[in-house]
C-alpha cells in the first residue's frame, strides 16, 4: 500500500485506499470520474512537493498521471517573418525540470529561470510557479483539462486562467473563499490538467532579470547570457540556499520513473556539490560522495524539504509605508489591479525571531507581538 510519506517531499502522510497511475489520457479521466461518480475523496497528485498530508489513512483515490511526453508541433514548421516563437507540448506528468532541461537543451527562452523548482508540468500552472524573475503564467498558450463539473475537457488560454502571484482559476476552483476549502473539489482543482502548451522563443541568450541571479553571474541586471548558463546559475543559487529538492527521492520504489534517469543523476551531483563539496570546487569529492550514493550506504539529506512555503505578501503603500527602513520592497500589483509593493517573507519570518535552521523557541504569541510593530 502506497503513503502520502513516500510520494511528497515533506515525507509526511498517511495510506492511500487507492493508488492509481493511469498510463492514457482517456485512463486519466476515467480514474477521475469513477471517484467523482462514487464521491470519493480524490487527490490528483504530480511531485507532491506542494502537498502537506494528514498522518490518518487517505480514504479516497490518489490518480498520479504517469504520461510525461513533450512535443514540439512547430518544430518542422518555417519560420515566417522572422517571429521565433516555438510551441511546446507537455504531459501533466512531466516532471518540471525535466521539461526546462529538455527546452534549454533545444534553444528556446522562456523557462530557464524557472531551474530546478520541484514538480510537474501539471501542477505548475495550478500556482503559477515562479522563481528569479519568471514565472510560468509567461509562457503558457493553453492548458487542456478536464473538468470535474461540467464532465468534459476543456481548452483554457492563457487569459481563462486569470493567473496572478501564486494563482490561477485552477487553484481559486480548489476554494470558496481564501483558505476555505471547496468541498467538492478540495485536495484537487476542479479542473484536471491534461497536458499544458508552452509558447517560447527560439534564442541561445535570455534574460537575466533578477538581482541575486546578476550578482551569481557577474553581469549586470538585464543582461542578455546563454540560456545554458543562466539554468546552471539558477541550480547553483538554489543549491546554496537549500532550495533543490532531495534527488534521492526518485530512487525510492514509489518515485521511480517519475523523472528522467539521467537529469536524477545529475541532479543527485548537484545536491552533493552543495551539500558535502562546498561549491563546485572538488570534482574528486563529488564522485566520492556520489559513489557512496550508487553503493547505497546510508546517505540522507534534508530529504523532507517544504521548499518554498511562505508568499511573499503584497502590501497597499499605506502599509509598506509602515515597514522598519531595511525591509526588502519590490513593485507589485494588488489583486485589484492597483500598485502595491511587496515584501519578504523571508526576512519577516527572520526579523519575528524565528531564523533559519532554528526550531521555534518563541511562541506564536511573542512572534506576533513582535510583528506588531509592522501592521
Ligand atoms: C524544495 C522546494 C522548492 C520549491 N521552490 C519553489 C519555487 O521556487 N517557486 C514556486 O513557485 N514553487 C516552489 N516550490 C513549490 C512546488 O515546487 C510547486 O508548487 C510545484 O508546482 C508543485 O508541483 P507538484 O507536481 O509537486 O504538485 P503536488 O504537490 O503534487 O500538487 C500540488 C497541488 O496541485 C494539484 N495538482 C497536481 N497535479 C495536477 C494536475 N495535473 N491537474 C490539476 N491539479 C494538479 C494537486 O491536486 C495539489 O492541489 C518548491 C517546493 C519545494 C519542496
């Protein structure tokens, strides 16, 4: 019997009643409907690295897509006029990074920024995943799905998704208010994404459009750098900060053949680099450790990664106008549509007392207490 522990990055959660990982598109949606005719609980579930289960037996159905296909329909196709755009199909069961390695390998901007965040092509349009200065809502043409309501699939352009910071129409059907669940959908989105169609751009160069990521490089903001580096910049980044998740997962019987054997193999390097190698600096050193790896002795890292759990809030000016000097301000729109700023959840969580690596030694009581002087 599979566990919500193996198959989420937290590594946390309890039985699955039924497992089921359709191999068909037609599979995907009969699964679904099945446990939406039986009013089961269902969970369509990607890399499950955004998902915090219960420890109690999941009495319902988790459907994981297995297809992970990418195509490219226009790669056959004239360039006309000059207009380099590149349109790219990928199965929800993708695995993300898998589909930003495969677009950086075929010369097309777009996604690069976007390195190493856990997950699938899915689920990366339910939240709209962003990270130095992409998000995905950029690229994204269309998304097909299947919806759960109207018991048809459906073509979603870029605009039916009213995506914004960390959401879209597919994660909104998911509540009825914020942070109130619907009862009908909930753990899952009422519309199940099928495969999602990527518009990019024929080009080695992209942007360099965020500060940390300029500063990583040596360049300055807005510098135009191979696709390539910018990717191995953003993994680098990432693994020093913590923010790869643990590759060693997909070893596990329950992750297998979720993502590409060798990207697993590469990002297993990766990790080790940072984690035991200090940097890039020993090559000797990261065969080593990889060695002990492929030996299969005992070798675990911060397996259990929440990632990238806090948003970063949007404040009205009025409020951030209320923030101490040295906090973190970037231009932002409100949900209205009106210019807001926002702020570092990161460096509010620090400034409350709770700094990283550190259990809680305050109460939520005395964290807020010093938060007050902010609101
Ligand atoms: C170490 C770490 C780093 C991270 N860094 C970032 C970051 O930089 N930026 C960022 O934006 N996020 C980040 N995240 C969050 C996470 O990677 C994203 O939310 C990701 O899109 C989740 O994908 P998943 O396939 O794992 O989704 P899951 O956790 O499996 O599912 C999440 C939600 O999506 C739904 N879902 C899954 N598949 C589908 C589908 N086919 N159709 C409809 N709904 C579906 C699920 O039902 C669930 O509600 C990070 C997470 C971790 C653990």
């Amino acid at each position: 019997m599979t566990s919500f522990a193996e198959i989420t990055t937290m590594g946390v959660g309890g039985f699955i009643e039924q497992f089921v990982e359709p191999t068909t598109r037609v599979g995907v949606i009969e699964a679904i409907e099945e446990a939406d005719s039986k009013n089961l609980p269902l969970c369509v579930i990607g890399g499950g690295s955004n998902i915090l289960a219960s420890d109690e037996p999941f009495e319902g159905v988790v459907v994981r897509d297995t297809r992970r296909n990418i195509t490219v329909p226009d790669e056959a196709a004239p360039v006309e006029g000059g207009d380099t755009t590149v349109h790219v199909n990928a199965e929800a069961g993708c695995n993300w990074d898998d589909f930003v390695d495969f677009c950086v390998g075929l010369g097309l901007e777009g996604v690069e920024g976007l390195s190493g965040i856990p997950g699938t092509v899915g689920a990366s349009v339910v939240q709209n995943i962003g990270a130095y200065g992409q998000d995905v809502s950029r690229t994204v043409e269309s998304v097909e799905v299947w919806d759960r309501a109207d018991k048809k699939t459906k073509e979603l352009s870029n605009a039916d998704l009213h995506f914004g910071y960390r959401t879209s129409a597919l994660k909104s059907s998911m509540y009825v208010a914020p942070a109130v669940p619907a009862a009908h959908f909930f753990p899952s989105p009422r519309f199940i994404v099928l495969s999602v169609t990527f518009a990019l751009h024929h080009s080695n160069e992209g942007t360099v459009s965020y500060a940390q990521l300029a500063k990583a490089l040596g360049v300055e903001l807005g510098a135009r750098l191979p696709i390539r580096d910018i990717r191995n910049a953003v993994l680098h980044v990432r693994g020093q900060k913590g923010m790869l998740e643990d590759a060693t997962r997909y070893r596990l019987p329950a992750m297998q053949d979720t993502k590409r054997p060798a990207n697993v193999r590469e990002a297993i390097e990766q990790q080790v680099k940072h984690a035991d190698c200090a940097g890039a600096s020993s090559e000797a050193c990261v065969a080593a450790n990889v060695e002990a790896l492929d030996g299969e002795q005992d070798y675990d890292y911060n397996r259990h990664s929440c990632g990238s759990f806090f948003m970063n809030p949007i404040l009205t000016q009025g409020q951030a106008d209320k923030l101490p000097e040295d906090a973190p301000r970037f231009q932002a729109v409100l949900p209205d549509g009106s210019k807001g700023v926002k702020t570092s959840a990161a460096w509010l969580i620090d400034h409350a007392g709770f700094h990283k690596a550190t259990a809680s030694t305050i109460t939520p009581t005395q964290a807020s207490r010093r938060c007050t002087r902010w609101h």
